[in-house]
C-alpha cells in the first residue's frame, strides 16, 4: 500500500500556480476591478467611492488589460492605471494627457472624513504636465464633479442661483462653470506645493500637486494628499 501511494504521488504533476498582480504605484489595501468607458467608468470609479471603507483605507481601481500584439501583455490581466485613465476619455488638456504614462494609479481613498477618487500619475515631463494642469483649473470642478462633487449646502445655492440666472437671461447666454466663482490657491501640505480649489466656506474640493518631478496627486482634500505620499513612499521602500 505505500508502495503504492508513493507511485500515485511520484505521478502527479505539479500544476504552476501564476499570481496576478494589480500594478499600482502606491500601498493598497484593496482593489478592484472596474468596466465601461467614458462616462460609465466614471461613474463606475464614482461609485466605488460609496464602498464602505474604514478611515485610513485606501483601494485601487484597474481595469482589465485589452487584447494587444505588445510582447509579454496578456489580455484580461489587470492592466496599469494609465489604460484606465485612457478609458475614462478625460476632458483634459491635451498636453497634460500626453505626458501621463501607463504607470499611474487610479483609485479611492477614505481620508479627511470622506472617502473620494484619487490619481497618482506618472508624468513624462513635469513642466509640460504642469502647463496642462494649469490650463485644466478653470474646468477641472465640472470635468471631475462625479468624483469631487459640491457640498449638499453648496450644490443647492449653485442650483438656485443657476435656475433664478436662467429665467433673467436669454438662452443666448453660455453656461459660466461653477469653478468660474472659485479659484485655485497655492498652500504647503506635507511640505509640498499644491494647488487647492476651495468652495465658498473654504473647504476643500480638490487639489493636486507634486510628491516630485515624475509623480503629480490628484485628490479631495489635504488629509488624502498626505496620506497618498506616505503611501507613495511606502511602495517605494
């Protein structure tokens, strides 16, 4: 009889396990995969921010990686967060687009007591990706509102004061975006430049900024942006 379990075992083969990794350029607690394309991947990604996260969690956000003739990429894997962000059809500058690579990361982080979208973006050229950002600032609030949405209070004034606009001015009249009332200030979180959209009662809407020269943070507030460098760091250790 152990003869013959030992003929049974010396017969099997050994099956390779493959583990998949989701690239991503911080520490993540979770992940998860996401579907669509334009305005439906971004409610996708904005509806992951409703997932119950713990204070201090972060989750990363992929997509599956599309069929492809590049050497050593296997369709279906999780593919880097540029793919992603390629999908989301931005309206963003096309200078900024260019020069953000493949090896971002896209997900939602619980900090400052909320929990919304953010970017870690690997950007080819700090000075051209700057450029583009800076150009972006009048319309980032309204290309980026399903991740960064107005406070309850703020939403209801802009909508009031939207509607009594409309019945005092002709049809003519473009739409002013919301950002128009607000502006972009410059402030030092964890010892980095950043540039913060506050709304009317100073809080914050989101801000960006550089963790250095290859690395630009799209986030809420300031609590994720800090938190988002620790991880940043953390990944690189």
């Amino acid at each position: 009889g152990a003869y013959a379990t030992y003929l049974y075992i010396g017969s099997r083969t050994p099956v390779p396990t493959i583990s998949v990794k989701v690239p991503s350029l911080i520490f993540a607690d979770e992940y998860k995969e996401l579907s669509g394309v334009g305005n439906d991947l971004m409610q996708a990604l904005a509806m992951t921010a409703s997932d119950a996260l713990v204070q201090g969690t972060a989750l990363v956000t992929y997509v599956a990686q599309p069929a492809t003739e590049e050497p050593g990429v296997i369709a279906g894997t999780p593919a880097p967060g540029g793919v992603l962000i390629k999908a989301l059809n931005l309206s963003a500058p096309d200078l900024l687009l260019r020069n953000i690579a493949d090896k971002s990361t896209v997900g939602v982080i619980n900090e400052g007591g909320q929990t919304r979208a953010f970017f870690v973006l690997r950007v080819t050229s700090y000075e051209r990706s700057f450029a583009g950002m800076l150009t972006w600032e009048p319309l980032m609030e309204r290309d980026l509102g399903l991740l960064y949405p107005l406070y309850a209070e703020e939403a209801e004034a802009v909508s009031l004061s939207t509607t009594t606009a409309s019945t005092s001015q002709t049809s003519s009249t473009p739409d002013v975006p919301v950002a128009s009332k607000m502006r972009f200030e410059d402030v030092v979180v964890a010892n980095r430049d950043v540039r913060i959209l506050r709304d009317t009662r100073g809080r914050s809407l989101l801000l960006y900024g550089y963790a250095d020269k290859e690395t630009l943070i799209i986030a809420r507030n300031e609590a994720a942006f800090a938190a988002l460098l620790t991880r940043l760091s953390a990944a690189q250790q």
